[in-house]
C-alpha cells in the first residue's frame, strides 16, 4: 500500500482480492497491523473488519477506512462498510507517479493500486 496519504489519526486500509483481503492499520506513521486474510465468502469482511477495529480500540467515527482492489464503488460491499464505518474512501492514486488522461479520469483506478506500486519494487 504505498499510496501517499496524509492522515494523522487512525487509518485501515483494506485491498481486496477475489478470495482474501489485506488489511493493514496504522496509527499516524506506525504500522499497527498488516495482515492477508482469506475468505470462504463476502459475509466474512465485516466480521473481520469490526472485529480489528474493536481489538486496536480503534471507533468507526474516528477511523478512516480506505478501500482498493477488487471492489466496485457503489457495491453492497460498499455500503457494508459505510454501514459500521463513517470515514471510507477509495484509495486515491500515488502521486509518485504520472498518469495518462485516461487513468486520471478512471474512477476504478483504486483498483489497480497494486501494479503501481509493484512498479516501486526492485
């Protein structure tokens, strides 16, 4: 997840894959946790989400959640999550980087967040 966020507070940042997510939690600048869980179905995202959320202490009102991967904007999965937490939002593309027009206009670009930052690897 190197996208480039300024947050000062409590931030999840959840990516997901067809059959797991990714989930990592920081505090400011701290890494709280990084962790990949798989899932048998959707049902199981909330349950894990709640249950990280409650375990740092960290409330739905104060914590930004940030999605990206394979998740559809406007999706059930979506609104699940803006059921329980306030502050969610897509993943903003890295700034690092320079993108075509077409990129920049593509609403789905939290989708790819992953390729670009396997790009930052060497």
């Amino acid at each position: 997840f190197p996208v480039t966020i300024e947050c000062d507070g409590k931030l999840m940042l959840v990516h997901f894959h067809q059959t797991a997510i990714e989930v990592v939690l920081m505090n400011s600048k701290e890494c709280l946790l990084y962790n990949k869980f798989d899932l048998k179905s959707k049902e199981d995202v909330m349950p894990i989400l709640v249950q990280l959320a409650e375990q740092f202490g960290l409330t739905p009102d104060k914590l930004q959640v940030l999605l990206s991967g394979d998740i559809e904007i406007g999706s059930e999965m979506e609104t699940h999550v803006k059921n329980y937490f306030q502050k969610v939002y897509f993943a903003p593309r890295d700034r690092r980087f320079q993108y075509t027009y077409r990129i920049e206009d593509d609403p789905q670009a939290h989708k790819f967040i992953a390729l670009y930052a396997a790009s930052l690897c060497e």
